[in-house]
C-alpha cells in the first residue's frame, strides 16, 4: 500500500535559507539577489524536507514572483502549482495591484495563472530597479504581469 506524503506549505524560515537556495540552484535560477531573511517565501515540505519554493519581493502596490522551483522528482504534482497559488492569494489579501515575473523558459506555464506578456518599458520603475530586472536576467527575458485587485492603486 503506497502511502500518501503530507505536503505543507510554510513561510520560509531562517533554517530554511540553505535548502531554498539549494533548490534555485538545482533549478538553474537566481540566488544572487536573494533578501536575507527571505521574507515573503513560501516553502513546501515533505515529512520536514524542502521540495519546493517560491517568492514575493513586494514593491508598494506591486510585486515580483520569483524563484519557483520543485525538485525534479517532486516535479508533476501540482507543487509549484501550490505555491503560486498561495503567494497569489497573499497578493491580493494584501491589496497588491499587480504582480509581474522575469521568465526565461516558462512563459507558458505562468499563462495558466493569468500572467500576460508585457512590454519591458511599461513595468514599474521599482520592478525595473530590481537586479532581476536590471541585471541579472537577460533583455531577452519574458516580463509577464497579472493584476490582482483592480481596484488597488
């Protein structure tokens, strides 16, 4: 009998920092940018063990997603899933208006979570201020958006 693993899903906690970027550099992502106590970072475990994770760097009434990652025998179960879905929900319990990512591979995927395409000249000057966004993804890189409160300012 298969026994079923219990997924949680957790804010990122100091004892966390080295399995998050652990799991970015296993996924080829960013972690020189990293805040340091990680705030907005939601991790999922199993059984104590991080298998994922995924960031919101809040500026003002707007957001960057970051850093979602699953390891890849983790992978195909809805995790990342999960926490997209959780940081979207915080986004707009918090009144955020928008939130916006810096893709390179995954356009696609975040397309499913409403996520557009948007023009590199029309993001906000505090997500262009952002090493992501300035310097450490490529200008060839995809920046999508999705608005969370219409009625946010």
């Amino acid at each position: 009998m298969l026994k079923m693993m219990t997924l949680s899903i957790e804010n990122v906690r100091p004892e966390d920092r080295e399995t998050v970027i652990a799991l970015l550099q296993q996924a080829e992502l960013l972690t020189d940018d990293l805040p340091p106590e990680l705030p907005g970072f939601v991790i999922a475990k199993e059984q104590e063990t991080g298998i994922g994770v995924a960031g919101l760097e809040r500026f003002g009434t707007v957001a960057l997603l970051r850093s979602v990652a699953v390891e890849p025998q983790h992978q195909g179960r809805q995790i990342a899933a999960q926490l997209v879905d959780r940081l979207l929900e915080t986004a707009q319990a918090d009144g955020l208006a928008n939130v916006y990512l810096i893709t390179t591979t995954a356009d696609r995927y975040f397309e499913r979570y409403g996520f557009l395409p948007v023009d590199r000249q029309d993001v906000p000057e505090a997500i262009q201020q952002t090493q992501q966004f300035s310097a450490l993804c490529p200008s060839s890189a995809i920046v999508m958006k999705r608005t969370v409160n219409n009625n946010a300012a």
